[in-house]
C-alpha cells in the first residue's frame, strides 16, 4: 500500500455504516476513516463528531471517490451498490460493499469484471462466515464429522422482520428485489459454503402473506424509519399489532426455496419474516451423521452432531459449545472488519469471496423469478470462468 496508515472512506455512513465505520476507524492500529457521503446530514454530523471535524464530506458518492484514499465501505441500500461499487473500482480503490452484492446478476458480473480490469481489491461483506456457530460447523463438516454432504436444510425465523424490513426501503422491489435476496444472500452463501458448491438449479414458493394487510401506512421519504435493535419493541406482539410500515409493500415476507448445487447436494431454504422468535437453524445431512446448530451465538448457542443410529435424541451425540458474543451478529462484524483491512494491506486469501458473493445473488434471483412465475424450475447462471479463475486465485 502507498501509505503506513490507510486512509478509508465510506459511502452511507448511517445503519450498516455507522458500526462498519467505528470498527474500521482505529488510529491507534493504522486505519483512520477520513471521508464520509450520506445523504442525511444528521448522519453526517455524527460522522464528524465520531472521526473528527477534519474529515471530508459530502452527500455525493462521486465527489469521495476523487479523494486521496486506500479503501471504501459502501454500506448504501441495496438497489445503489452497482453503480458506487464500480466507480470506486475504477478509481483502483479496495472496496468492502455490503451484501447483496448488487440486484442483478448482471450488476454482480459488472463489479467482478471492474475489480478484474483496474486490478481493485473487491470484498464483500458476508459476515455470517465470522460467525462462530457457522465455522464450528463448516470445521467439522471438512473435518468429515458427518461424512459427504447430501443435503442441508436452513430455517430463517425472521422474527424481527416487521421492523427490520416492512419498514423502509426494504419493502420495496425497485430497491432490493426480493427478501429471497436481500436477507437470504446471507444463507445462501452459508449453504454454499458449508456444502462445497454453488446452487446451479432452483425454484420457489412463497407470497406477502401478512404485512399488506396492516393499517397506518406511512410514505417513504427516503429517510431510514427501520427501528434499530435498541429501539425494539419486543411486546410488539402478534405482529398484526405493527403499524407505521411502508407506504408500499411488495416484497413477500413468507417464502422457501429448493437448490440443487453444483455438486449434487439438495438444499432447502424457508424464510418467514413474523416469528415470534429471530435466529436460523441449519441442519446438514451427511452419509455419516447429521449436524445442527441451535442458536446464533447467544448465550446457551450449541452445534450438535448425530453419528449413531437412534429415535428421538434431541442432544445428539456430541455437543458443541459455542462462544458468545454481545453483538447480534454473533461477534462477527470486528472478525470481518479486521479480515478486511489486512485484505487492503496485503491481499490474498480472505475466508469471504467475491465470487461466492456474486454465487448468492445469482440463487437468491433465480428463486424470486421462480416464485413470482408460479414455482417454476430454473437454471442458475455460472460466473463466467475466466473470472471465476482469477478471483479464486486471490484477485489483486
Ligand atoms: N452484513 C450484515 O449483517 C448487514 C446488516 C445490515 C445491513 N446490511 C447491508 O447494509 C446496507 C445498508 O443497510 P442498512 O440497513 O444500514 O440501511 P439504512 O437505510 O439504515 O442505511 C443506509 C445509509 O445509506 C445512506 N444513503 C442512502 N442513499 C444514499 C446515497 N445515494 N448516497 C449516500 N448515502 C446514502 C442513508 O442515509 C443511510 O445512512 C444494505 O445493503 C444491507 O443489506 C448488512
């Protein structure tokens, strides 16, 4: 790198962005974020008091990409992260951009072959392979614990989803496509990984079931109204409580998808966004035994394995630990955080991928198509071999 400290700009600084730029922002360890683009000036203002008053801002993406910069956090709303991904590529500049990586897989290839071109540095922020239980899992699984993969099945309570995605711009098409996308990305990719291969048939079911028929609608005005963890109301239940979602409403909140991948292995995902609880659960099955987590990474958070013949035991036949973390991501995002700044200063092999990246979009499209044309069974596109090669051997 040019410089001993790296200088880091970021573009939406609110959200995502807030806690990505306190965790990239260490002075003290050669990381220092110099410049910040939101469109609220709230958000800005907070940006200075956390990076101090010296920092260049401005509410213009193209604007920060000019400045004397090593690295950009792009933690933008979903349907933004094409068009800012490449113009901080073109500049040569390392980019960590949040999942989805864009809404289209055409957008992904778009990214990928601009990374490729000016030599860049792409890491995409897929933090749940930081996540303890998933690493716990994926060390056992290669380890051969459950022998060779056949099959995983996921379920995604997304119980905090009224106020997570019914709020804002998440409920809207235009900007995320479809949940199947913006919030399965995540486990598709953990699916991928834990199984060895990428979803190359899928389809779906699903439908808005429940949040567009509640009263007290409000327009979006482009501002963030989704309610933060701290400011949940957990006796907001039953969800038909809600009121004050978005005006428009038109991703579904109830949907579940099948995949073959690319090596034979069938798996399924479900996803419903009104649970009473929020967490995921992953069972993969193996010739040799079966493997599940219980838990996020919350206290009491255990990964169990069944390798002999049995009924109903429900603590396996050996059970994990799993460290805890205060974090709701499981103490994920410093691991990610930190992963990608020694990417930025050394590059090579990172334990996300690009191309893994592109991979989830790719299955999470697919499977909104088919949900939306009757659960029809579709083809998944493969990332084009010259740039899967490249990036697999490290990238720039
Ligand atoms: N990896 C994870 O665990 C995780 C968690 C949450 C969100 N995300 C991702 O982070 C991204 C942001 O999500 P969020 O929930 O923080 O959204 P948000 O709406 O809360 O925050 C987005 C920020 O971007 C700003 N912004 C919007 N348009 C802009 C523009 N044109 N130029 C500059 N700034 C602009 C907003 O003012 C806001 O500060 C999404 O892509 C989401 O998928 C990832």
């Amino acid at each position: 790198m040019k410089k001993s400290e790296l200088r880091i700009g970021q573009i939406g600084s609110g959200g995502r962005g807030e806690l990505l730029g306190r965790l990239a922002h260490q002075p003290k360890h050669g990381s220092r974020v110099v410049a910040c683009c939101d469109h609220n000036p709230k958000t800005i203002a907070r940006c200075r008091a956390d990076f101090g008053d010296t920092i260049f801002t401005t509410a213009d993406y193209r604007e920060l990409v000019k400045q004397d910069l090593d690295a950009v956090i792009i933690a933008t709303p979903d349907f933004l992260h094409e068009e800012q991904a490449v113009a901080v590529l073109e500049q040569g500049l390392a980019l960590y951009l949040e999942k989805p990586m864009a809404l289209t897989v055409e957008g992904c290839d778009r990214i990928l072959a601009t990374a490729k071109k000016h030599k860049a540095r792409l890491y995409v922020g897929h933090n749940m392979r930081h996540m303890a239980f998933v690493r716990k899992m994926k060390a056992l699984i290669d380890a051969g614990a459950i022998g060779e993969v056949k099959a995983c099945w996921c379920r995604h309570f997304v119980g905090h989803g009224g106020d997570f995605y019914f709020r804002d711009w998440h409920a809207e098409r235009r900007y995320t496509n479809s949940l199947l996308l913006q919030k399965a990305a995540h486990d598709i990719d953990i699916i991928h990984w834990l199984c060895g291969g990428y979803s190359r048939t899928v389809n779906a079911l699903g439908a808005l079931t429940l949040y567009d028929q509640l009263p007290g609608r409000k327009p979006n005005t482009g501002t963030p109204r989704k309610v933060t963890v701290d400011e949940m109301d957990l006796t907001l239940f039953p969800p038909t409580k809600m009121r004050g979602l978005n005006h428009r409403i038109d991703v579904e909140d109830l949907s579940s998808m099948q995949m073959k991948l690319s090596n034979g292995v069938f798996a399924t995902y479900a996803q419903c966004h009104y649970t009473p609880d929020y967490w995921r659960n992953y069972t993969v099955i193996g010739t040799e035994g079966r493997i599940e987590n219980f838990g996020n990474g919350e206290p009491g958070t255990v990964v169990r394995v069944w390798n002999q013949r049995t009924n109903f035991k429900p603590k396996g036949d050996v059970e994990y630990k799993i460290r805890t973390a205060r974090d709701m991501h499981g103490g994920a995002d410093p691991l990610i955080v930190a992963e990608f700044l020694r990417y930025v200063r050394e590059g090579g092999r990172t334990d996300t991928s690009p191309i893994a990246a592109r991979e989830s979009v790719a299955a999470g499209c697919a499977a909104t198509e088919s949900l939306r044309h009757g659960g029809v069974v579709l083809k998944v596109p493969p990332t084009k071999a010259a740039l899967a090669r490249w990036f697999e051997n490290g990238g720039a």
